[in-house]
C-alpha cells in the first residue's frame, strides 16, 4: 500500500468523491461551500493536486473534467492511519488506543463495541 498524507482540505474534497461519486469541479464546490466558504479557484487546485498524487482521475466530458476518487476510502484510512501510529505511537498500537481512551470521552458502549471488535479479531487469528 502506498503511504497517503492528506491535508484536511484534500480529505475534505475526498468525502465529497466518495459520497458523490463522479463530480465536476464546480459541483465538488457546490457541497463543500455548504459547509464553509471555499473559493472555486482553491477546489481546483486541491483537485489537480490530489490528480498529481493520483489519489483522484477525471474523465473528460466535453470541456469539463469529471473527477472521482482513484483510492478507497478504506485505503485512505489504512495508510493515514499507519502514519499517524508509526510517527506518533513508535509503531505501538497499545499505546494509541491507551491515548484514544486517557484523552477522549469514550462511553461504555463504545468500549464494549471495542472489546468486541479485539474478540472477533483474536477468534479469526486463533481459527
């Protein structure tokens, strides 16, 4: 897998291609103008910029490109992850969930789905 380093700005424009799939630049625009007040000029530069990293592709359709997104999102997630757990934890993942737990409010519910989640993953190393 290849290492992924987003900005939040390009991880912002991903959201948008993984929940619209094939999307102009105005249209990639459009959704993320709901949330805060981007230039279109900006979101045409993060897409050509996620373009040059080929984390997105385009199709030609007349005079617009239409982009969607090149990675998963689960492959996005795997390798950011990766990076954050090898530079800030020394590769440990006890340590980063030691810190997900001691630093953020996590409820009861959560650390049951947790546990199971451990369990479910410890059963499929042992069968």
């Amino acid at each position: 897998m290849k290492n992924i380093k987003l900005s939040q700005s390009q991880l912002d424009v991903m959201k948008v291609l993984w929940q619209q799939g094939k999307s102009s630049v105005s249209q990639v625009h459009e959704c993320l103008n709901q949330q805060k007040p981007l230039a279109l000029t900006t979101v045409a530069t993060v897409l050509k910029r996620l373009h040059a990293k080929n984390i997105v592709a385009f199709e030609k359709q007349g005079r617009v490109h239409m982009y969607f997104a090149a990675v998963t999102k689960d492959a996005v997630q795997s390798s950011m992850l990766g990076n954050l757990l090898t530079n800030l934890f020394n590769g440990k993942p006890e340590a980063l969930v030691h810190h997900l737990v001691d630093q953020e409010h996590v409820s009861n519910e959560d650390i049951q789905k947790i546990k199971a989640l451990l369990d479910d993953e410890q059963e499929r190393d042992n069968g």
